[in-house]
C-alpha cells in the first residue's frame, strides 16, 4: 500500500516524528532508521517495520519489499522527508523507516554452548555505541549487554554508526549490568574484562572458553568496581612504550572479539 503525504498533520507522518524525542522512544519502543540502504536493509531484517517514507525516486525501488512485509509506503516531498529526520550529515535522505527495537530479556541470553557475547558499561559517546553494536554483530556476537546508563543506542548518531547491525543484533539493556554478570556467571558463562592494568595479556589468556562475555567499560574511567568483582578474569592489550595509555572502546572491544574467534578456531 503506498499513499501520498502532503503535510505534517499526517498521523503517520506525526507517528514517525514524535520519534526523534528520547521519551518517545523509550515509550513506544520504536526508533528510526534512515537513508535508503538502512531501509531495505530494515525490510530484510528480522526487525519489526511499522512504516516506510520516501522520495518519489525511491518508492519504486522500495514497493516490492514494502508489499512483501505489508509495510505501508508513504510518498513525500524533501521538505517534509527533511523535517523528519533533520539534518546534520552529509549523506542524502532519501528514506526513513519506523523500526521496533529487538531487546532481549536477560533469561533470553544464551548461557550454554559456543556463544560469545559482548558488554558495555557506561559507553558515553553514541558512536562508540554504535560501533560496538556493528562491532559485535560482525564478531558473531550472540547479543550485546548495554548498561542502561551507556548513551541510547536508538538515537540517531548511534543507529546511523550501527551501519545497520542494530537491526539483527539483539541487545540486552542492563539496569544493574554488574547483577546481569553474576548471574550469567552462576549459570556458567565466562565473564572476561578488559582492564589497561591486568597482567595477563590477551594473547596469552584463555579466550576460547565458551560460553563468553567480553566486558568492555567507560572511555575514560573504565569498568567500575561492582562490574570488577564479577569479572572472572582480566586481560589487557599490549601499547607500546611512551605512548598512547589506551584505545577508543570500540577497537579495544575488536582485538578483544577477534582474538576469541582466532583462539577458537586454532
């Protein structure tokens, strides 16, 4: 179904806007996605897609995938395209969608097998939020832990860094991350943290033990205390001497993952 908006007193035009307050998020538990890549990459995820706009250029190319899913097409002008999903970035819009988020209980998060999984305690910057999330997807993560006062990954910064991984990877937003921890500990997972002062080294720690949680913390204060005392163990990255004292969090989380995998698979 595809129908012509034509003014902001559309209701799922005004829908979609109410979307870019953080309250209207939080409360109706959808976000938007943006540019038309992120929108078919939407239609073919396992997300839930409320509603599709675009320019009259792109709702050919988005019809079919719309009528697949019985997801409603809006026709709009730039004008109103604009307004609803701002400016800011160099990227044209051309498409936004509305998309439920997929969050994952805590009793959902697998605690058997070959699953590995990243954490984030307290990530400030919504980019460095983001990228974790695309970070995480690309390593095979089975879910990402995201302390509840880390920066909101539905914003608009953090969804755009996702690249789209925030469609697929399923989140788990932790109120208490350090209880969330325990608790995945008593029913078996490993929980390995990153920390700049551990002696143990990556390369040289057992991170092929699986089930796994790398925990990553904070950019500039690291992981606090009570997420500490849950760590099973620490590990660090090697930084040359004189240097730079540590990495963003998102590449720190990277090796992390990445070395996981290579341990696993030697």
């Amino acid at each position: 179904m595809m129908e012509s908006v034509s003014g902001i007193k559309h209701p799922a035009f005004q829908q979609a806007l109410a979307l870019t307050r953080p309250a209207e998020r939080q409360r109706t538990g959808g976000y938007l996605v943006e540019t038309s890549n992120l929108v078919s990459q939407a239609l073919r995820s396992p997300s839930e897609v409320v509603s599709v706009f675009a320019l009259p250029a792109e709702t050919a190319a988005l019809a079919p995938e719309c009528a697949s899913r019985s997801v409603p097409l809006y026709e709009m002008g730039s004008g109103l395209l604009n307004k609803l999903v701002g400016t800011g970035y160099e990227t044209a819009v051309t498409a936004a969608a509305v998309v439920k988020r997929r969050v994952l209980a805590e009793e959902a998060l697998p605690a058997q097998g070959e699953a590995l999984m990243l954490a984030g305690e307290e990530i400030q910057d919504p980019r460095n939020v983001g990228v974790l999330i695309r970070t995480a997807e690309a390593a095979g993560c089975a879910a990402l832990l995201l302390s509840t006062n880390s920066a909101e990954p539905y914003s608009r910064a953090a969804v755009r860094s996702t690249t789209g991984s925030i469609l697929r990877l399923p989140l788990c937003l932790c109120a208490d991350l350090a209880a969330t921890l325990r608790r995945l500990r008593e029913r078996g997972v490993s929980v390995i943290a990153s920390s700049a002062h551990a002696p143990a080294s990556a390369y040289s720690s057992r991170l092929d033990r699986r089930p796994l949680v790398i925990v990553v913390g904070n950019e500039t204060a690291g992981i606090s205390a009570a997420v500490r005392a849950e760590a099973s163990e620490f590990v660090a990255l090697p930084m040359a001497p004189d240097g730079a004292s540590s990495l963003n969090v998102t590449v720190a989380a990277g090796i992390l993952l990445y070395e996981a995998l290579r341990q696993a698979l030697t």
